[in-house]
C-alpha cells in the first residue's frame, strides 16, 4: 500500500485516508517548529498564547484528529469499509476578536493538504499570518514550509470586501467563525453545491464547581483559565455555577478567589482593561450584584443570584448558586458550548444524564475550557474536511 | 447654590467649603438615587475630597442615571459620544443648569472679558437637534452662550465643516468689531485656518478682535501633523491685532466645567472644582506623577456626575504657575490608551 494512503482502523472496520505527503515527515517538521519556538515569543503572541501553541505542535496532540475521526492507526487485513480524501480547498473566515483560532485551525487544516484560504477580521491582531510568516521564516526547505508558503494565502479586509465572494467559491469547505449574522452571509455568496459549510457562530460558557471538590490549586486553575480571555470567548466561564452553594456560599468562594488572584495572576493588566473593570464593578453594584474587584484592577468577581441580570464586562466573572444540577442546567443559555467541571465524579452516571438533556457541546474539566480540537460545537468539523468513498470489499 | 461661584474662578481654593458642598451633594444623590446608593452603600461622609465617591465615566453610558429629590426638575439629557461610539446619557435639571450656566459664564468671563459679543459657532444649527458627537460639539459651544449677545451657526453640514457660510460671516462683521468664534478644534482648523475666506471678509475681519475658543482635542491634527504654534498662528492670521487663542478641555459628564490651557501648559481648575489623579491599577490619589483624571464639581444635582473618574490621563502640578494663576492645576496627557480584549470566539 502507498505510504500516503494510510490506514486506520474504526469502529465498523478499517478505512484508508489518502493524504498525498507523508505523515511521519509531516509530523517531525512541525516538531522541528515546535524546537524553535521554545526559543523566544514573537512580539505578536503573548507568553500564554505561543506556550498553548507551541503545546498544540506535539505529536499526540496533531495525531489526535485522526484517531478521533478515523481511529487508530492499523495494519493487517480487516474488512475495509471506507476510503476518506480531502474534500478540496478550505476557506476559513477568522473573527475580529480571534487570538489562536486562526493558527491552530490552520495547524490541523494543513493536515488536509488543501489550498487554505484565511481571511483573518478587518480589526483582529492577525496572529495567523505572523505564525505563517515565522514558520516559513524557520523550518528547513521541505514539503510543510512549501505547503504553507505556496498554498496557505492569508488576508485582512472588511465582510464587505469582493474577495470574500471569491473565497467562498472557490471552496471545497467554508469554515465560518463569528456571529450568526457573519455566518450567515459568508453562507450566502455563491458556492460549489457540493461544498460543506460550516458555521461557530454565537456561544458561550460556564464553570461548574462543587464546594467539596475544590482546593486552592483547583481554584488558581479556574483563575487562570478565566484570567487568559476574561469572558470574551466562547469558551471561556462567564458564569461560575457553585452547585448546591447559596448566596452566602457564593460570597465565600468568590472571597477565596480574590485571596488566591495575586499569587497565581501576577501581571498587570493593560491600563484600559483596569479602568473597565472599575467601571464594571459599579455597573454591577448598581444591577444588584455583591462586585470586588481582583487585586490591581485585573479583574470582577460578583457574586449574585440567577435572577440578577449578567453583571456584563470582557473581565467580570459572576458567581452564582443553583441549588441542585437541576437548576443549574435549566439556567443554561441556548448558546451554551463548553462546561468546565471542578466536580467530584464528573462522569458519573446523574452528570451524564443531565448533560442528555441540554445543549452543552463540550464538558471538560475547567483546565481544558480553551483547549481546541477536532470536535467543536456539536460536531467533528475535522473529518468533515474530508469526503468518504463507500467501500464494500 | 454654591457660594464658592461668588469668587473668581482662578484663585487659592477653599478647600473645606469645597469639601463640605460635595460632601451634601453625594449625599443629595445617594437619598434620591438608588443605584448610586447601590454603588457606594457603605459610604457615610468623606474627610478629604479624595475620599468622596464617585462614578466611572463609562457608566453614564449604561444607564440612566437620574436623582430625584424635593424640588428636582429634569430637563433634557445630554448625549454625547465619545471616540468609542456609545453614547453618554446626563439628566440635566433646572438648578444645575443654572449654575452651570453661571460656571461657565464666569470662567470665560475671566479669561475672555465680560463683554457679551456675537457668537460664531462653527457647526450646523440641525447637530442642536441631533445625538452623537455633533451634539457634543454643540453641549460645548453653548457652554459660551454667557459671552454671548446673539448666536450664528456658520456651517450648513456639519459632516462637511468646510461648507462655511461666509456670507453670514460678513453680515456679523458688518456691524460688530469684536467676536467670539468656537469650533472643535479640527474645525476650527479645516473650516477657518486653512479655509478660502473671500478677499472682502478677510479684510472685515482683520479690523475685529476675535477671540477663538476651541475644544475636543489635537488627535485629528496630530495626523495632519499640525501643532499648537502653528494652529494658534493660522488662526490669529486672519483676524485683528487683540485677538486671542483658548483651547478649553472639558466633558459633558462635568458641563459647567472649561479646563482652560494656560500660557505655560497646564490646565487649570476653578476654584468650586477639583481634580485628582488615581492610579490606574490601584485608584490610590497621585500627585506629580500621571493616571486617571477624576473631576469633581458641586453643580449636578440631576444625576451624580458631580464626581466622574475619567479615561482621560493627567498630571497634578504642584507649587505656583508660571502662568500667574492660583488654584490647582494639572497637565492633560490624553486617553487611555485602548485595545481589544483578545477572545477565541465571538462575543
């Protein structure tokens, strides 16, 4: 068999993937990257940002597409049931607000080998096109920096600009991050009938926490975790739920979180994110919530009730009580994408049960919130980058 | 009524009447608005004036905020809109409007002189009428109505300020010598100093004393890379021997209030206000060193934003100016620098 037609073995049998380079070549370039990059941070990424990708470069973490779309690598003669190619070229509409959406995407799409086509948002820090250009600026000559520098083309213009009508029909795949409005008309310009698109549109998230399943160590992870977007992502916690906690609950752990704020987030936030948040802290008052703010402005902790309207502000974290899992899962919104969980058994069967009957897209502990992969807002968008040949053998 | 309106606006401040009028007038907002109560239930009389509450300037464009009290008329609301977009909302009243009027009347008085002359507005007589920044031009341009014996609008379209009716120019210039001219300041720029003004006005106005007034800031002429000497000496080109330059800093959330910029380059505050620096990351009070301006005045009495934390940045000078004037003063060094927060998605 070719080495670029591999083989995988799933649940109904085997299948073969034809990616036309060779994976383990693949594979070690990017780990050639990665080397670099633990040499210094470019200007454009911040600390956090360059470690989570230069993490995102690991072996297990790029294989990991494959074994949740196609299973694991095999060999040997099992029935084959399924033969996946790249769709074709893949057009990816990056938001205003995006920090690594557009270089991780970009990561797991060259996987594809297809012609990539970026269009990052008018006003968005475009870290896509600086990781494309260190990347090409580094690597050796080979297949990914000839890949990247000759099939990735990346812009920045406006949603109204012609050549999103371009981008839209030229390709195999529309993948469309933004509101439903942006979605919508990224969807409308004239494509192939036989394109895929696919659409992250309006969500957001919440943490879960059970008083008996926190410590300190838990807690800083949870700050950290809200400390890296405030509320502005769709996976980051807007609402801290304390399961089975009331008011006075909810006061007492967001006092904890403002001890543990100066040991675990020791950078200073930018001057206008600390006026914000002054702003925000009364704009809660004046709503109803019990609002402090983090040490050196950095941030909003409120502790209030359900029925309070949200406190609002890109660094303002609510902290409400539901009395029972119940309740807390009738209070999710109907965007609701990822829950992060501080629980004592997260996978136990009542948990699971829950989860059945809402729309929560991912349920992650609460360090894994922002952690991107394959499967994504209800679905496994990776595989779907790829069409599937039927094969009765 | 605030008996510190009674002295001149630029002297040594008495700071304990200062103090005790803010001290009542905080109270005054936190009986008669529950949401200003909401955001300092604790409060209960300060012993500084930097201890006295106060309201970011970005809450006033979330909400209405509004005191109600014994006797309290609301009138209109002022909008305005900053760089950023959203609008400010200020309840306006009877009595502060008053005292605003007073305020302000008094400070230009002693800058400009007392004598009430035409004034020449340099924007569209509709932006009374309208929302936004035309309006904020507007809230700042009657701030002059005290010097004021009639008014004339001279441009027809205010999103064009050079479309200047110099027509109506001339017919002021015809029967008066002296005139008050205000403009933000890039149109005061774009429609007068660096205007086409036909040859006959030209030769009207360089027999009238004119005293420009400008406010809203330099950033658009920073891009033309116009500084202050070379403003000042376009617009006093065209005008009479006599004629003067006031560039006046000042926000609607503190109408009443002009800032006037001095010979020397600062700021000064009148004596029934005051201005304090706070640090951006900790709120403690600054002097001599730059942060978040906080202005303080004892005339709202609609709403609280007689004490307004701003996203402008200044510096408390100490000691005397060498400009001659008492009172407090301080150097305006801008906005808070603004970013977008950074997401993974959409928000």
């Amino acid at each position: 068999m070719s080495d670029l037609l591999l083989r995988f073995r799933g649940v109904g049998g085997d299948c073969l993937v034809a990616l036309g380079y060779d994976l383990e070549q693949r594979l070690a370039q990017w780990e050639q990257l990665r080397r670099q990059m633990v040499r210094g941070v470019p200007p454009e990424f911040t600390r956090d940002e360059w470690a989570y990708l230069a993490g995102f470069l690991g072996r297990d973490s790029l294989l990991a597409p494959f074994a949740r779309s196609f299973g694991e690598r095999a060999e040997g003669a099992t029935r084959l049931c399924a033969l996946y190619r790249p769709r074709g070229a893949i057009a990816i509409w990056l938001p205003n607000n995006v920090s690594l959406l557009g270089p991780l995407l970009l990561v797991m799409a060259s996987f594809t080998n297809a012609p990539l086509l970026v269009k990052s948002g008018s006003r968005a820090d475009d870290l896509a096109e600086a990781f494309v250009r260190y990347a090409v600026e580094r690597l050796e000559d080979g297949e990914l920096r000839r890949y990247l520098a000759e099939r990735v083309v990346l812009g920045r213009f406006g949603r109204d600009d012609p050549r999103n009508a371009d981008m839209a029909a030229q390709a195999a795949v529309r993948i469309v991050f933004g509101t439903d409005a942006a979605a919508q008309a990224v969807h409308a310009h004239a494509h192939p009938v036989d394109s895929v698109g696919i659409s992250f549109a309006d969500h957001s998230s919440e943490a879960w926490v059970e008083a008996d399943a926190l410590d300190d160590q838990r807690l800083a992870t949870l700050l950290r975790v809200f400390a890296i977007y405030g509320t502005a992502g769709c996976t980051s916690p807007r609402r801290l739920v304390l399961i089975g906690g009331n008011e006075a609950d909810c006061r007492r752990l967001r006092d904890r979180l403002l001890e543990l704020w100066p040991a675990t987030l020791k950078r200073d936030v930018p001057m206008h994110v600390a006026s914000q948040n002054v702003l925000r802290l009364q704009l809660a008052a004046a709503a109803g919530w019990d609002a402090r703010l983090c040490a050196r402005n950095a941030a909003v902790l409120a502790a209030g009730t359900m029925a309070l309207s949200a406190p609002g502000g890109p660094m303002t974290l609510a902290i409400v009580g539901a009395e029972a899992a119940a309740a807390a899962a009738a209070a999710l919104p109907a965007s609701i994408q990822t829950i992060g969980h501080i629980l004592r058994e997260p996978a136990a069967a009542h948990w699971l049960a829950l989860l059945a009957g809402t729309r929560v897209k991912r349920w992650v502990p609460v360090a894994e919130m922002h952690h991107f992969g394959p499967v994504w807002d209800g679905h496994n968008f990776w595989a779907q980058l790829f069409e599937q040949t039927a094969l009765g053998t | 009524m605030s008996h510190l309106l009674d002295q001149p606006p630029f002297a040594a401040r008495d700071d304990a009447a200062l103090l005790a009028e803010l001290n009542a007038l905080t109270r005054w907002h936190l009986d008669g608005c529950a949401d200003y109560r909401a955001v300092w239930p604790r409060w209960n009389g300060a012993a500084t004036i930097d201890a006295l509450p106060w309201l970011h300037v970005g809450a006033f464009k979330h909400g209405a905020w509004r005191t109600s009290g014994e006797s309290m008329k609301h009138q209109r609301t002022l909008a305005s809109s900053s760089t950023g977009g959203s609008a400010s909302r200020i309840a306006l009243d009877e009595k502060s409007s008053a005292l605003q009027a007073r305020s302000s009347g008094a400070i230009l008085a002693e800058l400009l002189g007392p004598e009430q002359r035409p004034l020449v507005i340099l924007d569209d007589v509709r932006s009374l009428q309208q929302r936004g920044e035309v309006s904020a031009r507007v809230t700042a341009a009657m701030s002059l109505r005290p010097l004021a014996s009639e008014m004339h609008f001279v441009v027809s379209a205010a999103a064009t300020p050079d479309a200047v009716d110099w027509s109506r120019l001339a017919a002021v210039c015809a029967t008066h010598r002296r005139l008050l001219v205000y403009g933000f300041t890039w149109m005061l720029w774009t429609a007068w100093a660096t205007a086409a003004i036909p040859a006959a006005l030209r030769d009207s106005l360089a027999a009238a004393r004119v005293d420009f007034v400008h406010s809203g800031g330099w950033k658009k002429l920073e891009a033309l890379r116009v500084g202050r000497d070379e403003f000042d000496r376009a617009l006093l080109a065209t005008v009479g021997p006599g004629s003067s330059v006031l560039d006046f800093y000042g926000l609607v959330e503190q109408v009443g209030i002009l800032y006037p910029l001095c010979s020397a380059g600062f700021r000064h505050v009148p004596r029934w206000a005051a201005a304090i620096v706070r640090d951006p990351w900790t709120l403690e009070p600054l002097v001599g060193e730059p942060g978040m301006l906080q202005l303080l005045n004892p005339l709202a009495h609609g709403a609280p934003y007689h004490s307004v934390l701003t996203e402008d940045l200044g510096r408390i000078a100490s000691g005397a100016c060498p400009c001659g004037r008492a009172g407090q003063r301080f150097e305006f060094l801008g906005r808070v620098p603004k970013a977008e927060v950074r997401g993974c998605a959409n928000v």
